[in-house]
C-alpha cells in the first residue's frame, strides 16, 4: 500500500505534513507501535473468517494469532493452569500492540467457542495479572466476524463494545461479513480505521 493511498483514506481529518508520514511509512518502532494484534477464534483452519480476516487486513501490517492453534484453559476461579496454556502469552502480546482485532465466527448470535474462553480468560487480567490489565486502557478493539445471516446478529457486538469499555478501551466498530452477501460499507469503514490507527 503507497503512501499516497494512505494520506488520500486520512488527510481529510489529520492532515499530517510529508514528514510526518514519511516516518509513520518508515520508521520502525512508530510503525510496529501501531501494530495490530489481529485473535482469530474460529475452529476451522481455513474458516470464512480467516478468509475475510485477511481480505481485511490486507496491505496493513499486523501480526495474527490463531485460538485454534492455541490452548486456552477454561477460567479457573483459583487462578490455576497447565503450564502449556497460552493465555499469558497472548496477553503480553495484547499489552505492546495497538489496535487488538478479534476475528470470529458468529455461532448462535454471539462468538465462537473458541472466543468466548478466550474472553473469559481476560477476567485473570482484573484479577491475578492486574498490571496486564491496566496496560489495555487507551487502547482501540475492533471486531471482524462471518456469519450466515445477512446482517449481523442484535446484540452481538454487545460483549465487545461492553468489555472494551470496562477496559478503558475505545471499540473502533465491527466489520461484518454475510456468506450470502458481501457488506461493502462495513469492509471499507473498519479498513480506513484500521489504517489510521496503524499509520498515525
């Protein structure tokens, strides 16, 4: 993606000058500050939603972690786990990345599995990891998802928007995409967002 292309999806609210571009194009650390955390919860390898996922992501750089390649103990009150689960690890990757996308399938109105331990498992970041937790404020959630109804499910972005909230987070929106039909409008939104918050 040209830097011409980006300054076109921005300057009509930033208006940055040429140097500053150069260096959020260019410079290393600025660019990897900016970059997303993109969590994949779906359950098939080659899901719909990877699919979008990267339709949507395409041109941005971003680092990707897939659930499905993970383990994620159910929460555990105690605050107990296997040594191999991964939670830990994803969430220190949560901490030194911005924006966090998280990437799912809908199944019966609302995330996937996959997902939903996932999010459970942030209840350790309030809880046994509070350091972790307070390094999410200020940070941007955006939501990618595939599902069979044409449009997305009432409610569904609720846990989300609600959870980034909690968190001190902003919800930057979700785009949805129908396996019946192509959602033009929330494909091009969540990218022009995306873009800003990786180049600025």
């Amino acid at each position: 993606m040209t830097g011409n292309l980006i300054y076109g999806l921005i300057k009509k609210k930033y208006k940055p000058s040429n140097s500053q571009l150069i260096v959020s194009l260019n410079h290393k650390n600025v660019i990897l500050r900016k970059k997303p955390l993109v969590i994949v919860g779906s359950h098939r390898k080659e899901s719909d939603t990877l699919t979008f996922t990267e339709e949507v992501m395409k041109g941005i750089p971003h680092k990707l972690i897939n659930l499905k390649d993970r383990k994620i103990s159910a929460y555990c009150y105690s605050g107990k786990y296997s040594e191999d689960d991964d939670f830990e690890k994803i969430a220190s990757l949560m901490a030194v990345h911005n924006p966090i996308v998280f990437a799912t399938p809908v199944y019966w109105y609302t995330m996937s599995g996959l997902m939903k331990d996932y999010f459970d498992r942030i209840t350790d970041l309030l809880t046994i990891n509070k350091t972790g937790g307070r390094r999410l404020r200020g940070k941007t959630m955006f939501v990618i998802s595939v599902g069979s109804d044409k449009k997305c499910p009432d409610g569904f972005e609720m846990p989300f928007r609600n959870t980034a909230t909690y968190l001190g987070m902003r919800f930057g929106g979700i785009a949805y995409q129908s396996t019946k039909r192509k959602n033009i409008k929330d494909f091009e939104i969540i990218r022009r967002r995306l873009i800003r918050h990786t180049y600025i």
